[in-house]
C-alpha cells in the first residue's frame, strides 16, 4: 500500500502574504469593533431588550455548528472506514478548530463583560446548556488536537480509529448541546423544539462540508497541487446528501407547526408575512442555500458548478441562522393567548432589528480568524497531501 | 354598682390580652430576620395583583424606576424597564384591560436554569436576582424568560442608588425591592399603588397562612401568566 505524502505549503507567494494581509485586516476590524461595542456598551449595535442576539450569534452558531461539521471527512475516513477520505482527513481536523475558535471568539467578544471570561471558567451552573458547551467546546478542541496528533505520527496511527470515534461521538453531542441551546427555550414558540438538536447536526453536516469543499478546491488550486475528479465527485454527492437532508428537517419542522393551531400565527408569521425573514427563508434558505444547490450538485459535474454549491450552501446556511436567530426573536412572545398587547417595552409587535457595522465587522472578524489560522497552520505542519490526482489516490487507497 | 359576671370575664379577658401581648410581640420581633440572617425559605414573598382596580395610571412604574435609580436615556428599545404597563384587548369581545408586568419571581425560574454562571438565582425566599459580580453578560436568561422581564444593561449607568447595584453590559429586573423587603417594608410599587393608584397591587408572605394575601388567595380566584409553563410564580393576578 502506497502511503499518502503531505507536504506544507510553500507560503512564500505574494498571493499568500496578500491573503494574509486582508484577513489580518479583517480580524483587527472585528477586534477594534469588540472594543467600540464594550466601550460605548451594546446601545450602538442594533440589538435591543427584544433582539438580544443579534448579528454576532448568527456568525458565531454558523461558524460553530459548521466546525463540527468539518471534521465529518476524517470521521468517515476513521470511523467508517473509507480509505478515499483519509488523505483529507488531516485538513478536515484542522478547520474543525479553526472553524470553532473563530466561531468562540466571536461569541465571547461580544459579551456585555467579554473580561469576566474567567468566571464562566470558575463558576459554573450544571444545569445550564450554555455551561455544558463551555465543556463541550474545551472538549472538542483537545479530542480533536490528540485526532490529528495519531493521524500525524506514525507511532500513534494504530490509535486514530479509536480517537476518531471519540471525536465523532463528541461532535454529535457537542452540535446537539449547541441546538439545545434553542431547543430548550421552552417559552419561545420558534425554539422549544425537541427538532432543533438533529436539525443543527444535519446542517453542520452540510455547512461544514460546503466550507471543506473550498477550502480544500483554494488550497490545491493556490498551491499547485493536483486534485482528482474522484475525490470530488465523492464529496459533490455527499453535500447533496446533506443538503437534501436539511431540505428535509425544516420540511418536518415547518409542516409539524403547520398541523398545531396555536402554532399557526408562527408560521404564517415566518413562511408568509415576515418580511425580511419570510423573504430570507424562502430567496435564501430555500432556494439559494437548498434547491440552487441541489440542481448545481446532481445537474451538472463542473468544478464551477460545485464551487458555486457550496457558496450556495453557505449563504443559504446564514440565512437559515438569521433566520432561526433573529427572526425567532423578532416574532412577539406569546403572554397573553387571545389578546391583542401593547406597552412601552415593545411587546404585541413584531421587533425591529438593523445589523450595525460593529456587529458585522466583528461577525466577519470570526470568519476572517477561522481562516487566518487554517492558511498558518497549512504553512506551519503538512496538512495536505502533495497530491490529490486520481491515481495517487486510487494507490493509497489500495 | 355590682359589676356582673359578663363585665368580669370582659376585664379578665382584657387583663390577659395586655398581659400576653408583649410576649406575642417578642415571638414577632424573634421571628423576624436581621440583616446578617440569610433569606429563609419558610418564607415566599410574592404579589396580587387585582386588575380590575388597575387604571391607566403608571405609578407603580414611576414609583419602581424612582426607587431603583432606572433612568432613561430616550432609546426605548435599549432603556431598561423592570416593570411596565401592559395592554390588552380580546381580539374577539374587544374587552380591554390593563396591568403592571414585572418579574414573576417564579419557583422554578427559567432564567436561572440556563444562566452558564449561577449569576441569576432564586433566594431561599423565593426573590430572583441577579448578582452583578458573575453576570458575563451573555442574555441567555432574557431569551429565557417567558415574561421578557428582563434588561440588558446597554449603557453606562449614572445615578445609582446604594441598596441597587447596576452595571453596562449586565442583566438586571424587578427586584421585588430586596433591599425594603429585608427592612421590612414593601416594594416601592405596591406602595405607590396603594398611594396613587387603584389600590391593586398587595405584597407578602405567600406561605403565611395569617397573611392577607395568602387569604385572599385560599378565598378568591386568581391566576398566573403562562400558567401553562407550569413555573409556579411568585406574582398572582385576579380579573385576569
């Protein structure tokens, strides 16, 4: 059996510094928009008493729930066995990190105490989800550094599988406790749902795959490595396996509050006279992030067509968390069954909320930081194989 | 004059009163808490609230920011409200209505199940607070709460007062006026209520069976918001 050669990248092309350069940029703009926003205090973002989540939480859950996704590849290489995956196996480790660390950065930056940090370190409630995560998170972070450490040396490889399934187990609790967050708001008519734990999982499986896909397409097109149709194909179908997946669960989702009355003025609210969010679900999450992307995937074998899925995939998948997120809030809260509620505190209306440039740049910050970290760690240790044509594929796979 | 046998068990009576009296006073005065005593869950302190003396004034509102140094900053969608009026109006009948919303302070809390850091919690007597020192400023407990009671400080705070510790970038609500309740006085709401308003809001010891509003409860309907949820509130509401 032919063993797979990794190699890091050269790094040293004025492409590379460049790409660098814009990301570092980006991640200081989020910083400089972390400080502005903890100075003046969160009044100058669009969140409000109603929108308490804002444009920060839809980047970081996004980025979260795809991190997860992201080590699907080396899971099925690992744990499931197909040899195919395996050389991809070690960048799919790595963006599960950085994907989490960029997700997590946002999270905790914007904080109303991003410096008290060190108490939801020291103190914790049990019974909290959010302090679950906190495990959950450090967790995955450690069992995934030890995965990549077996597949790196070659002592440890006899022990990858193992790692492998420990770090696939802990993904699936990891995306159910981020779900769970939602799924245990039982006051909320859009959350408490049961639904939401499995829905989150099968989007980190599309999400993630989607970010993999052109992350992996850049890194062998920037640095001159040859990438087969085998591998490709392989993956093109099984983001359309996930994508039709989540097509499917918030199909479930939707007709289940469908068929329950005192769900009716939710859903019309969001499948019909939402606005920005009816118009996000059905231009965004269904047809840009769902249908598009299906007919790219299985109607066509071009690379653009599948780089244009994945793009699909992604922008479809912030819609969806928008979507959940800030339309989840913007709906009023059900107090008073039967009655029509006015106050000063905005209750009985539909919230408004307009993303702030603070918010955003520090949104982007986090995907900018996620990147930033893959394009280092790629300089710094061989994550990718030399090669990626069909047949040094096909001989390592033999 | 002969005083008759009803006079003298009347006198005897009297006499013994005013013999026991003090003694049941200092019964009174040991059961009171001092302030180094913590909450003690023999107690829940709780509200009724009779809407139908709820008029379209706002003094328990008025009275609640005076008390707790709650200013506005003219951004109402940012400002922090820890009580306020609410209306409504059955979208069949028409029947108007109107009441003050506040914390529920409820037996099992949403807010302090999710909140990652213990910072919300319920005192043994039943009062949910925030403690400002381990508050991280996340809002999980605003989503939480089934009652949007709570605020998320947005800006920086001026014109605090002692007893009421606020902080940017932290969660904060209706206290139940912690800080009078342990002097032994009632919360500035139902006071101002009680001055200026109809009269509709009563405060105290739920689990007193010689209280008033424990008796007003046992004799006379009343109901919880989103009683559904099962959370058992601390805040009760008749012509509800």
């Amino acid at each position: 059996m032919a063993s797979i050669q990794y190699r890091e990248i050269d790094g040293r092309s004025g492409g590379y510094a460049a790409l660098l350069a814009v990301l570092g940029a980006l991640i200081i703009a989020g910083l400089a928009a972390a400080w502005t926003m903890e100075h003046h205090g969160h009044h100058i973002t669009g969140m409000s008493n109603r929108i308490v989540w804002g444009i920060p939480h839809v980047f970081a859950v996004f980025l979260i729930v795809a991190a997860s996704g992201a080590l699907n590849v080396a899971s099925i290489a690992s744990v499931f066995g197909r040899e195919l995956y395996k050389p991809l196996a070690r960048l799919s480790g790595l963006l599960a990190v950085t994907l989490l660390a960029g997700g997590l950065a946002v999270l905790v930056l914007d904080l109303g105490r991003p410096e008290r940090l060190i108490v939801a370190m020291t103190h914790y409630n049990f019974k909290s989800i959010f302090a679950w995560n906190i495990f959950l998170y450090t967790g995955f972070f450690a069992i995934v550094a030890l995965y990549l450490w077996t597949m790196f040396e070659r002592r440890m490889n006899r022990h990858s599988a193992r790692m492998g399934l420990l770090a696939f187990v802990w993904r699936l609790v990891l995306t159910t406790g981020t779900g769970s967050i939602f799924g245990f708001l039982v006051a909320r008519e859009p959350y408490d749902s049961a639904l939401l734990a499995p829905l989150f999982i099968v989007m980190s499986f599309s999400f993630g795959l989607a970010i993999f896909v052109l992350v992996l397409m850049a890194g062998c097109r920037w640095t001159g490595r040859a990438l087969g149709d085998v591998v490709l194909n392989r993956l093109r179908n099984l983001l359309g396996v996930f994508v039709a997946t989540v097509l499917y669960f918030v199909a479930v989702h939707h007709l289940t509050n469908l068929y329950i009355a005192r769900q009716h003025e939710l859903e019309r609210f969001l499948l019909w006279e939402g606005g920005i969010y009816t118009a996000l679900f059905w231009l965004g999450q269904i047809l840009i992030g769902g249908i598009l992307p299906l007919a790219l995937l299985y109607g066509t074998a071009s690379r653009r067509a599948l780089v244009a899925a994945a793009l699909g995939v992604i922008v479809g998948g912030l819609a969806q968390v928008y979507v959940l997120i800030i339309g989840g809030q913007a709906y009023p809260q059900l107090l008073f069954p039967g009655k029509e509620v006015r106050s000063s505190f905005f209750d009985g209306v539909v919230a408004s909320y307009a993303p702030s440039l603070p918010e955003v740049a520090l949104g982007v910050g986090g995907v900018a930081l996620a990147l930033a970290l893959t394009a280092v760690a790629l300089k710094v240790l061989p994550f990718l194989p030399r090669s990626l044509a069909d047949g040094d594929i096909a001989a390592a796979a033999a | 004059m002969n005083p008759d046998r009803r006079q003298v068990l009347a006198w005897g009576a009297a006499a013994t009163a005013a013999a026991l009296a003090p003694g049941l006073r200092l019964v009174e005065l040991a059961q009171a808490r001092s302030p180094q005593e913590a909450a003690s869950k023999l107690q829940r302190w709780g509200l009724l609230i009779d809407i139908t003396k709820c008029g379209e004034c706002d003094a328990c509102v008025t009275a609640c920011h005076e008390e707790n140094g709650i200013t506005s900053n003219a951004r109402p969608a940012t400002d922090a409200q820890w009580i306020r009026k609410v209306s409504l109006r059955d979208t069949r009948t028409g029947y108007a209505q109107t009441l003050p919303l506040m914390c529920q302070h409820c037996e099992h809390p949403p807010c302090v199940d999710v909140c990652p850091t213990g910072a919300s919690f319920k005192r043994a007597d039943g009062i949910v607070l925030v403690d400002k020192h381990t508050c991280i400023g996340c809002r999980y407990c605003v989503m939480a709460c089934p009652y949007a009671a709570r605020s998320f400080v947005h800006e920086t705070v001026s014109g605090q007062k002692a007893d009421v510790p606020r902080g940017k970038g932290t969660v904060e609500a209706c206290t139940l006026c912690v800080h009078r309740v342990d002097r032994g006085a009632t919360p500035a709401c139902v006071e101002a209520c009680g001055r200026d308003g109809g009269g509709a809001m009563a405060f105290g010891d739920l689990n007193d069976a010689s209280s008033a509003i424990h008796r007003r409860l046992k004799s006379e309907p009343s109901s919880q918001i989103r009683a559904d949820l099962a959370l058992n509130t601390g805040v009760r509401y008749q012509g509800l």
